[in-house]
C-alpha cells in the first residue's frame, strides 16, 4: 500500500474547512469547484460547491469536498482523523491551530502509555486526534 488518506465530506463550507485545515497544518492546498470541472454544468450556488480538495504537507494528504444534492453528509462519531506528531511542540500547534471554535474531549496531556495526547472536535464536526510518542526512557 502505497498511502492511506482520510477523506472528508462537507455540505457547502468544504473551503472555509480546507482553508482552515491549511491555516492550522501548513501545507499546499488546491481546489476544485463542480463549475471548474470539465463538463461541469451545475447552476446557482452548486457550481461553487468543492468537488475535490487536497492539502499536502510533508507527503501527508487530506482530501475532501462538497456533497451535492440529495448526498447531504450526516456526521456522527464513527470515524476520527489520528494526527501522529513529531513532537510535542507539533501537537501544541496542530491542537491550537483547531482549537478555535471546537469542543475539547481531551486536552493534550501526558499520558499513561507513554505519549503526549489529546482529542477535539473542531468546529465543523471532525474528530481529531493528536498523538506524539514520547521516546521511551533510557
């Protein structure tokens, strides 16, 4: 297996959320609306809609894009995106950098197996969990 990507659906703010992903991790995000798309021939508001979205950084990749029509996301607590930090520095950034607007399950904290962890839901209904492995003591 070559990678292993989550993909995130939106109904209507997949580029406010991207743009706020961008903001929070850093990294190249490019856009594609249903009114770019060849063929696209969508009218209204749904031309504005995203179709497809990727932010990369550091050959980590997260995907998403808009539902349209009748495929209207419903969002529940079945699937969380796992960030695996090189530091604990990193962590504090990433938690930060989505800390405006969600809901803490967890504060990043110490944790009894041996890592720096801690778990939000931001505000556009995403799980997210922030982990950074502590080097095991000498």
């Amino acid at each position: 297996m070559k990678a292993f990507d989550p993909y995130l659906a939106f109904n209507g703010n997949c580029r406010e959320a991207m743009e706020f992903y961008q903001k929070a991790f850093g990294g190249e995000l490019k856009i594609m609306t249903y009114g770019e798309a060849p063929g696209g021939n969508q009218s209204g508001d749904e031309k504005d809609l995203v179709m497809h979205s990727q932010l990369v950084k550091d050959g980590i990749t997260l995907m998403a894009s808009d539902g349209m029509g009748d495929n209207k996301v419903t969002f529940g607590s079945s699937v969380s995106v796992s960030l695996q930090c090189s530091s604990k520095e990193e962590a504090d950034t990433f938690f930060k950098g989505l800390n405006d607007g969600a809901k803490i399950t967890m504060p990043l904290q110490d944790t009894f197996w041996g890592a720096y962890f801690g778990m939000l839901t931001d505000k556009f209904g995403i799980h997210w969990l922030l982990n950074y492995d502590k080097p095991a003591a000498q």
